[in-house]
C-alpha cells in the first residue's frame, strides 16, 4: 500500500489476488471471515489471494468489492487495465431489447391472446423457431439469438397463454436459452429472471422432466451470481426428484441426460464452494450415468455424455485450483474421437477454462493456442464474454508471443 494525499491505496501493479488480500487486511478482516461474508471457504480465499485461483468473472469481483467496501475498478487495478472494469462498457447489442421484453411478462400474456382477437402462433411453428434459435445457441452465433429472442419470447408466452400444458415446454426452453446466453454475457440479474420464469412455468406444469430441465439455467445462474452452495443444492435436489428410470412413454434416455447434466451442475457448483470431495462424488455419479448413454446424443438438448463428464471434471479442477491436473487431462480429453462432435459453443467454452487453467499453471504456451482455438471454433464465446476476455488480456499481458494471442488481443482492442 502507498500513501497519496493522506489517503491508504493499494498500489496499481499489484495482481488481483494480492490486491484483495491488502484491501481485506485493511478491514481488518480474518481470511475466515473474509470467506463467510462472500459465501467461500477459507481455503479459496487463500487460493485467491495467493494467485493459485483466478478472479475472472465479473460477478465476484462485485460481490468482493461490495464486502471490502470499495470500488471494483480499485481491485482490478492496472492489472486488468485492458479491459473494462466490471459493471463498465456496452452491453452486448440486443441485450436491452431482451431486457424489455423479458419486462413485458404481463403484456405479452393471457391479455394480449385476448385483447388483440388475433391467434396464438402455431404449436408447430413455435417449436421449430425454438429449435433454431438453439441451434444458434449451441453454434454461438450469440448477436443473432439476441435479435431472435424478443420475438421468439412474445410468441411462446402467447403459445402459453392459449395452452397453459401443450406451450409450457416451448416457453420454458426459450427461458432456458435466454438464461444461458445471458450467462455468458455476465448479464446475470437478466439471466437470473428468465431461470426463475423457466421454474414457475415448469413447475405448474406438472412435468417432472421439465421441472428438472428448467433447474438447469437455475444452477448456472446461481454459480454465475456466486452462490455455488445454492448452486449445489438446487441442482441436486431437482436431480433426486426425477427418477432417472422413468415412465416408459418418456424412455430412459432423456431423463438420464437431464439427471447427468445437473449432477455435472452440481459438480461445478461444487467446485466454486472448494469443495473437492463433493466434485469426485458427483463426478463419479454423472460418469455412471454416462456411461449408459454414450457420447453423440443430445436428448433434451443436453448434450451429456462421457465427454461432457470429462468436460466438466477439468472445468472443476481449474476452479479448484488444480491447474496441473486439468491441462493433464485436457491433453487426453482432445484425442477422444467425440471430442470435435460437441457444439461449438461447448468446446469453445471449454477451451476458455483449459486456458485460464494453464495461465494458472505458467503453461503460457498452452493458454494461448487454447484461445486461439477457442476463437476459431466459436469466436462470439472469447470477443463477448467478459471472463474470456480477460483471460486473453492476462495471457496476453504476460506472453504476448504465445500461439498468437497478442494478435487476438489487439483485434480485441485489449493491448494499449
């Protein structure tokens, strides 16, 4: 810390983790304490603050700052000068005209189907325009399903409002796609209202499959706002509510890819709660499950298979701070023939994690050629989320010459 003015600061070059541990000692704050107030464990405090984890995503950086009592841009410091300081920049455009729209909930409901005289969409046409919409999803064509999204959601309510059971699955799977992207934007308050509406729609439904189906973008949201317990909770018990097995009119392979994906939600939730036992258990649950479906299926869009379990337990290592052990896996993961059969948006997103894993590990090498990748695969999931491009400022800040990434960094207007 320097004084300035008679003022206390902590000093600009200092990394994230460091800033927080002097700005928390300057609360007078036990690593103990510290952890209670934001909801971590003591052992990830210490992780942070000794550069082992990384604080990348904009959400608990808020949520730090709002507990340390000071400004958020004060914990990025020069350090993360090359890209905004959270909460600052444009939001990514169509973002503000999903916000309207997820506004106009009572608008566009059983009032508009009356009030207007005109016809409720068709159930098929409504189906198919979700469909597309996450097709564009899982390929990461993000600015287009933003412009879908308005439409699309005024539709499905309408659909819902003129057949309560037969629109209830298209409306809740159109909640659920807007969550995800959301997410991904670090617009988590918005994300957070389109789960909660996919929750209330599903759970008055009386579709045990899309109640469990909806809890999905609930345990994402919950982890991007930083509230991995709940996280952990939610997803777990919406998981020991569907009985995997099923009635035989559904068939067994559905449910055991909703049930093997919120155990993988769970496990990550897990993993942001340091909680590693936790992360092995769930894990090995979800890797049993897999094993008796297969990779190549994306029953309920899910997308879950033994790949997607190995997906996640390298996503749950890098935020346990095992940085080593989730580049030894990637490096198995990627000769697995099944690999190049995920969505891009998955492997994009994937890459981004083995990424700020190998910035951890000193691996520089390996960081920057996994989001240069990540670029050429899906480059909507590094040049508009937030947590990926900081990631690329960093690598690029500390091996400009890795793989490339300076030259993504600059078309990223992240070099100065």
């Amino acid at each position: 810390m320097t004084v300035d003015g008679g003022a206390v600061r902590v000093r600009d070059d200092l990394p994230i983790g460091r800033r927080v541990a002097q700005w928390r000692a300057r609360r007078r704050m036990t690593q103990q304490v510290f952890a209670d107030r934001i909801g971590k464990s003591k052992s990830w405090v210490d992780k942070v603050e000794r550069g082992a984890r990384r604080l990348d995503r904009f959400s608990v950086i808020h949520q730090i700052a709002e507990v340390l009592r000071v400004d958020p841009a004060e914990l990025v410091g020069a350090a993360g000068s090359t890209t905004p300081p959270p909460g600052v920049g444009s939001a990514a455009p169509g973002v503000e005209a999903v916000r309207a729209a997820l506004a106009c909930y009572d608008i566009f409901g059983v009032a508009a189907v009356a009030d207007t005289g005109t016809a409720p969409p068709d159930v098929g046409a409504t189906t198919r325009r979700v469909e597309h919409a996450w097709l564009a999803y899982r390929h990461a064509h993000y600015p287009q399903l933003l412009r879908m999204l308005p439409d699309l959601l005024t539709a499905a309510r309408r659909r819902h409002a003129a057949d309560p059971v037969g629109g209830a699955q298209p409306l809740v799977q159109v909640y659920r796609i807007a969550s995800s992207v959301l997410v991904k934007l670090d617009e988590t308050d918005l994300a957070w209202l389109a789960a909660d509406r996919a929750m209330t729609v599903a759970s008055t439904a009386g579709d045990p499959l899309l109640a469990a189906t909806a809890a999905v973008p609930l345990g994402q949201t919950l982890r991007a706002v930083g509230h991995g317990r709940l996280a952990m909770s939610a997803t777990i018990a919406a998981a020991h509510r569907l009985d995997p097995a099923g009635p035989a009119d559904d068939g067994p392979p559905p449910r055991l890819s909703v049930y093997g994906t919120l155990l993988l939600q769970a496990a990550l939730a897990a993993a942001e709660c340091d909680d590693a036992a936790a992360v092995r258990e769930l894990t090995g649950q979800a890797g049993d499950v897999a094993d008796q479906i297969g990779d190549g299926h994306d029953h309920q869009w899910s997308g879950f298979g033994p790949t997607a379990v190995e997906l996640a337990r390298v996503a749950a290592a890098a935020d346990l701070g095992e940085a080593e052990e989730a580049v030894r896996r990637h490096a198995a993961l990627v000769r697995r023939p099944a690999w190049r059969g995920l969505p891009a948006e998955h492997r994009a997103a994937y890459l981004v994690d083995v990424a700020r894993a190998a910035l951890q590990s000193g691996d520089l090498v390996t960081a920057g050629r996994s989001l240069v990748d990540a670029d050429r695969v899906a480059s909507a999931e590094v040049r508009l989320r937030p947590s990926a491009r900081t990631v690329v400022a960093e690598v690029a800040r500390c091996a400009p010459s890795a793989a490339g990434v300076a030259g993504l960094a600059a078309t990223l207007g992240l070099t100065r």
